[in-house]
C-alpha cells in the first residue's frame, strides 16, 4: 500500500488551542505494550518559543496514541480526526 507523509505547520492561535484543549479533554488507560504497529497515523509535535519540541505525540486511530511504552486508548471521548484530515487537505486555515 502506498505511505502518504504530509506536514503541516499550524502556527493559528485558535487552531493550536482547539487541538491542545480537545486532546487535554480526553482521558486514557495503558492497553498493551507498544510495538511497532505500522499503518496510519498523525504524528504532532508541539514546540517552544525557541523551536525546541516540548511534546510529541502519536495518535494512531480516533481513541488509540502510542506511549513510549504503552498503547494508551480513551476512556471518554475521541481524538478528532475529522479536524485534522480537513487540515491536512487545506480545508482549515492553520
């Protein structure tokens, strides 16, 4: 199958802080050791003032991020891919 690899810089106050705020909203229990798992994925990487990265997180489905150790699912709530395809295909200004 084919691998897409697409980069988006989002540097919208507001874009960053419905993404920050949703995720912080979202509650996860550990659910297996992480492994390497292939397939899809949004990798988002948040940075300092100074470009320095402060956060990097994998999400790898709507309710699944990889850990460094753990696979972690939500107990509430969804990551909203929707948002993040629509960025990803320019239909949200970022």
């Amino acid at each position: 199958s084919a691998y897409l690899d697409v980069t988006v810089e989002i540097t919208d106050k507001e874009t960053i802080a419905y993404i920050l705020n949703s995720i912080n909203d979202l509650s996860f229990v550990p659910i297996a050791p992480n492994l390497p798992s292939g397939g899809w994925g949004y990798e988002m990487k948040t940075y300092d003032a100074d470009g320095n990265i402060m956060d990097d997180l994998i999400i790898l489905g709507d309710d699944i991020y990889e850990g460094e150790w753990f696979l972690y699912k939500t107990v509430a709530g969804r990551f909203d891919t929707d948002y993040y395809d629509k960025i990803m295909n320019g239909e949200i200004h970022k």
